[in-house]
C-alpha cells in the first residue's frame, strides 16, 4: 500500500466543502482538547477558527516551546543548478523561460560552500532544478562529498528519485530530503504542471514512501500556497504527514508552506492566501502535530518572520540566495524566486536573540543515519 | 551526597543544557540549581572549535559533563558519538541516549543494552537512558553501567510519574543509583520521585522551557532536597481511615 492508493480515494470537493463548515464554537473544544483528529485539524482551518486565531497562537507557542525549547534552527540553501526540464507555470526555472543556465562545477561548489561557511551557516539545503540527464544521481554523488566536508547537516530538493538512489544518496551524506507536492489536487497539478517528469503526479506522491524506504532520517512534506484551495491542500497534507509517520515510525518530518512569490516571467496568483491565513494554517499544524518541524523562508518578509517564528517555526533560512553561484561564483544570475528578507545571518540571530530564542548553528553531525 | 562511579555529588539535581533561551541562562539556571552534572547533545558540539559556547562556561563552573548521544538511532552511531566525545572533552563519562523514534523519543531497549555493553568495554562510564523495564535495568547494571535512567514519562512531556509502579520495582532491585530521567514537569514530580527512592532526578524541559529559568531551577533543587529527606525520614503510609492514638496500644504493651 503506498500513499497514491490511499490519496485515490479522497475526495477533494468534500474536503474543500467540510473545511468551511464549522462553528466557532466548535473550534473553541478543539483548542481545549491535548490530543486532535483529523477533523478537529479541519475545524482550525476553517474560517470560523480566524477569530480564535490569537487563541491557537498562543496555544501553538506553547506547544512550540515544550517540544523545542527556545531554539531555533538556521540554514541556508545551496543552489546547484537551474537546469529544469520542466515546464511550471509559476516557476522561474521553467524550461520555457530564458535565463542564464548554469550547473555549478566541483570547483565551484566549493567556493560556494566556502562563502556559506563565512557567512556562519553550518546546516545547507542543496537545490536543483529537475533535469534527470544533467543533473541526476551521477551529479550528486560527484557533488555530495566534496559538500559533506563543510556541513553538518545536508538537506536535499532535487527531483524524486527511486529508492535505491535515496539509500545511496543516504550513505553519501544526504540527511533529509525535501518533497514539495505543490498541490494535492489532481485538476491544479495537472493544470500547472505542462511538461516533464514532474507532471508524473503519483511518482512525486509515492517519493516520500521511497524516501522512508531507504530510512532517511529526515522527510519535508509541504504544498506551494497559491495554486488552489489552501485549506483542502493542508487537510491531504495532514493525511499524508499521518500515514507517513505510521509507516516510516524512525523518520523526522519537517513542513515547508511558502508562498507563491513573483518570478521572472511567473504569472499572477490565482488563489492568493492572506497574512492572516498563512498564520492560522502554521499554528494549526503547530497543534495537530508538535513534534512536526516547520520551517519559514526568506520568501516571507522580515516582519512576518518576526511575528510567526516565535509561535511555531524551528528553522528559518537566512542570507539565502536562490541562483546556482548567488554566493560568491556569479552574484549576478537570475534567481528563482526573489527574496523578501534580506537580512544576514548575523542579524536574523541577533533578532532571534532579542526575541529569547536561541539561535542554532548546528544540530547535527555526519556520522549519524550513515 | 551520593556516588556514581568513582565521583561524589552533593546535588541529587541533574541538568540538561538544551532548550534554553541562551547559553548564559542555561549557566544562570545550573548556578541556581546548586547542580553538578550537566548532559549535553554531542550532536550539538563543534568539536574542532576550541571554545565552545556550552561546554567553556560549564567547565570554567567545575560541573562534570555528562555528553549524550541523543540523534542516534542504534548502537554503532552512539558508539560514534561516544569516541568523539571522549576525545574532544577528555571524559569518558557519558548519557546513552538511543532514540530511533523521533516522535516520542522512545529509548531502544535492543540497542541500549547492547551499546552500553560495548561501551562499558571500551572503558567508558555509562549512564543509560533507558524504558521504566524492571529486566532491562537489571541487565544494564550486570553489563556494567554505573547507574541506569529510566524515564517518568516521555521526554518533555511533563507528565511527571507515569511509570511509577515499574520505577518502585526498579529502585527496590537496583545495587546502582537510579537516576529518574525525563516527563518530570514540576517540582513536586522530583520530589515524588525523590520519595519513592531515586539517587537523583534530571530535568531539562521543565526548566529550560519556563519562563524564569533560573527561579525554576532553583524551585525544583528545593523540591529534590524535601522529596530526600522525605525519603529518608520515611514516609507514612496513606491509612483508609483515621486511626485513634494509642491507648489500646499502651494497654496491649503492658501485657
């Protein structure tokens, strides 16, 4: 039994339609209740909770700070390549678009890794465009070594790939690998996805099953906000993240929501999420499941991140450039998706610090899940 | 005081160094506690920096590291950790934390056992985070481990004394300091742990996720030093129902 079977036999437009019927007085027993259903995550996502929202903030801070104490994570990504042999309507890297390709060499690799180190950042999350040919397992196990040596903890987002290639990518050093489904309705993956591998949607719903298959230890769920309904997309990803932590009991899983942000050449947002929203769906994950990591990315603004990191977020990104060579090799390429915060490394510590949380460097080491 | 291995502590309070707001609330809250054993994540260390942010201030406050090998999920990756540690911070004294369940945190009776054996070989002083299994620790002190911490609850779960029955039985069999590990949420859960027997407790979340670390601290070495001397007093025994003083008893002696 893998996750597409079960995914099968959602039934979206029920999801779209509970998740807007609720009363607030039902989400008020949700938020006195230690242990939440499924249905009771619904209920928080629904607007009827958005006037409890300073209620459920309080309560995910809480949850937040039992679990994880006053830390939190910093990384930043590592871009490798934009090559992409996929055609995404709302992405940068976009076969169709024209920008400057570049696969970064070895050598180069290193100068990035080198200008990464400097900047104090110890946990990297490497980043590809999906191009199988240019860019596949022959790429990575060139790369992945020569990175191991300045990190101690290397997290992966590059196309899905088979289990064997996983185990193997495990052995080199991989210690999370990040699956993005964008969106788990089949009508808007269809509809955003054109071309390539990646319009293959059961292949990227069953990536997370290899992924545990091969005892990664780390898995990163998450759903590109934008693309359709937000709240029936949260509720399958909590589907999902529950059938994965039945199956994969060893695994750690993380949360990515960014949100759709202008590329170059990207078209307008068709289901735009508020402020508000964004932060109801984080602190409703926060209680439905509090050991979950979830993490906020530069896309967001400085202030967002300011107010939103201390409820619920254990890792933030920081300094991040989004093109292959952003660090030190070619500065001036075109990104991916541009940035909102910033700040360097320095500074997002110093604003964590005043806010009482204590910036992590490192958490991690090499020689664990190997 | 009391003994493990070849040290003698004074403080029946041990710490865990993570979770809190800043190193230097982590060093306020143990100077508060009065305690003298610090577990920290190894994991966590950089090992090749020469000063490191946790570990300095602690050795500069003479308190005993306690490294622990939390993040590994079997034997041969603690093991790993252990060399490390040993290496970097010159003891061999070490916490086996073995927790391929990163839900719960749940220790691995299989894996602990058998690193904790191996360990024990290659000379290192074992402390073993380990399930409230009366056999389990039996087997961990027979393979040489100088103390054995069974959990009270799950870790940061403030649950305080969820295992208590199992914890009486393992007290009641121990040659060695059972130190209560993990779920204790309040001072009164140490101090109940403290009564029931326990050589000391370890506190990490209740503490470092307060907010007034350094007050917590100090209540919960308060609440271990009343759960001893209760302890030692020797507590009453809860009666179903008043029991009139002792006239009758006077009469039955002069018999």
């Amino acid at each position: 039994m893998s996750y597409h079977r079960q995914w099968q036999q959602q039934d979206w437009q029920a999801l779209q339609l509970q998740s807007r019927n609720f009363s607030t007085a039902q989400v008020q027993a949700v938020l006195s209740q230690p242990k939440l259903t499924l249905q009771d995550f619904q209920a928080l996502l629904s607007p009827a909770a958005e006037p409890l929202l300073s209620q459920m903030a309080s309560k995910a801070q809480r949850l937040t700070r039992q679990r994880f104490g006053h830390t939190v994570q910093l990384f930043a990504p590592l871009y490798l390549s934009n090559l992409c042999a996929n055609e995404c309507t709302y992405c940068g890297f976009s076969l169709s678009q024209k920008v400057k390709r570049r696969t970064l060499s070895l050598s180069e690799i290193e100068q990035e890794c080198l200008a990464i180190k400097a900047l104090g950042i110890d946990q990297v999350l490497l980043v590809t465009g999906e191009h199988e040919r240019k860019v596949g397992m022959d790429y990575f196990c060139d790369a992945l070594p020569v990175i191991r040596r300045y990190f101690s903890s290397i997290q992966l987002e590059v196309q899905p790939l088979d289990t064997a290639e996983y185990q193997l990518l495990k052995q080199l050093g991989v210690d999370a690998v990040m699956l993005y489904q964008e969106t788990y309705n089949s009508r808007a993956y269809q509809h955003y996805h054109l071309k390539g591998k990646k319009a293959d949607m059961p292949w990227r719903l069953d990536a997370p099953d290899r992924v545990g298959q091969a005892g990664i230890d780390k898995i990163g769920l998450g759903i590109l906000l934008g693309l359709t309904d937000w709240r029936a997309d949260a509720m399958m990803l909590a589907q999902h993240l529950q059938y994965l932590q039945k199956q994969y009991w060893q695994s750690r899983f993380s949360l990515s929501v960014p949100r759709i942000r202008p590329c170059s050449g990207g078209s307008g947002v068709a289901y735009p999420i508020s402020d508000k929203e964004l932060i109801q769906l984080i602190c409703a994950f926060r209680l439905f499941a509090p050991e979950l990591e979830i993490s906020l990315s530069t896309r967001e603004s400085a202030l967002l991140r300011q107010h939103v990191v201390p409820l619920a977020i254990t890792s933030v990104s920081a300094g991040s450039k989004t093109q292959p060579g952003g660090y030190s090799v070619a500065p001036e390429n075109l990104e991916q998706f541009s940035i909102d915060d910033s700040r360097t490394p320095q500074q997002v510590a110093a604003a964590l610090m005043q806010q009482g949380l204590q910036p992590v460097w490192k958490d991690w080491d090499g020689y664990l899940g190997r | 005081m009391f003994q493990i291995a070849d040290r003698t502590f004074s403080s029946r309070l041990l710490l865990g160094s993570g979770k809190f707001a800043s190193p230097l609330l982590m060093q306020q809250a143990v100077r508060a506690s009065g305690c003298q054993l610090v577990t920290l994540a190894i994991k966590r260390l950089e090992l090749t920096k020469p000063q490191d942010d946790l570990v300095t201030p602690l050795r500069n406050m003479h308190i005993q590291l306690l490294p622990n090998t939390s993040g590994a999920k079997n034997a041969k990756e603690a093991i790993f950790a252990a060399e490390l540690a040993r290496e970097a911070l010159q003891t061999n004294w070490l916490k086996l934390e073995i927790h391929p369940d990163p839900r719960y945190l749940m220790p691995d009776p299989i894996e602990t056992l058998a690193a904790a054996e191996q360990l024990v070989k290659l000379g290192f002083v074992v402390l073993p985070y380990c399930s409230a299994d009366p056999v389990l620790c039996k087997r961990l002190e027979q393979v040489g481990c100088v103390a054995v911490m069974p959990l009270g609850a799950a870790i940061g779960s403030n649950q305080g004394l969820q295992t208590r029955s199992m914890l009486q039985i393992i007290i009641e069999q121990a040659q060695m300091p059972v130190i209560i590990d993990a779920g204790l949420g309040a001072p009164s859960h140490a101090a109940a742990a403290m009564e029931l027997g326990a050589a000391a407790v370890l506190v990490n979340t209740a503490i470092a996720s307060s907010n007034d670390p350094v007050a917590m601290a100090g209540a919960f070495a308060n609440a271990v030093n009343a759960g001893r001397m209760a302890y030692l007093a020797g507590l009453a025994t809860p009666q179903q129902q008043a029991t009139a003083s002792s006239p009758f008893t006077d009469f039955l002696a002069t018999l």
